[in-house]
C-alpha cells in the first residue's frame, strides 16, 4: 500500500452501498421517511426518518423529528430523538437537540448536544412500557 491511500474494509464498502436515498440541499419534506437503505439528508425534513441502513445528516441537512438508524452521523442539525443501534457520531458542526440512545457515541469538538443519553444496550421494559428507574441504577 501506497502512502497516502487507504483500502476500504468489506464493512466500510457495505455502509456506503446503503446510502441509496439522497435528499438534496433546496428539498423540504414534511412528513415521516423510512427506507431499508440508508439516507443522506442534505435537504429538510419535517418529519420523522428511519432506516434500517447508515442515516448521515449532511452540513446543510436538518431534521424536525425522530431519527431512527443502524449508524447515523449528524454533521448537520437534529432538532428530535434519536436511536443508533450501532454509532453515533456527532461533527464539530453537527448540532442535536433531544434525547440519544446509541451503541457507542462520540462528539467532536465543537459539536453540540443537548438532552440524555444512553449507551449501550437497549434496556429492559417493565409490563408497562417504561423502564424503571432504580432497576436502571442495579
């Protein structure tokens, strides 16, 4: 190998085959977008967004809602929640406003984050649907 150059590993090859939706800087879309393939988001959604893929929320991009995703990567704005069952990486001009639930996160520097967060495994449900606090703490 060459200096300067870098082979992709299969795993970096596959996340980027599943950028298969791409939303352009000028669009607006108001209402909830899901796909099994991943998103880039470079436009505005008012609205709810889900994948099963890669979600990358571009310098231009904002979201008004809920992002759902395998790895999603906000180097734009996230005004909603947001579930990463893999990594959540937040650039330094990403900004997200709401809660987080990821595998693993990091923040660069300059990024912003306001809200909780939880990392790690999903935890487990009580009969009524919310966690319980003190079980949470064990």
């Amino acid at each position: 190998m060459a200096w300067g150059t870098k082979k992709s590993t299969p795993q970096q090859q596959h996340s980027t085959e599943e950028i298969a939706n791409i939303l352009e800087a000028s669009t607006v879309v108001r209402g909830d977008l899901k796909s099994d393939r991943g998103f880039r988001i470079d436009g505005t959604i008012e609205g709810s967004l889900e994948s099963s893929g890669a979600i990358v929320i571009g310098e231009t991009g904002a979201v008004h809602g809920d992002v759902r995703g395998g790895d999603v990567i906000v180097v734009g704005r996230v005004e909603g929640n947001i579930l990463a069952k893999g990594h959540l990486d937040i650039r330094s001009t990403g900004k997200v406003v709401g809660d987080i639930k990821a595998a693993s996160f990091r923040i660069e520097t300059g990024g912003v984050f306001h809200g909780t967060s939880r990392m790690g495994e999903e935890p487990e449900e009580t009969s009524g649907g919310v966690m319980n606090p003190a079980e949470s703490m064990a």
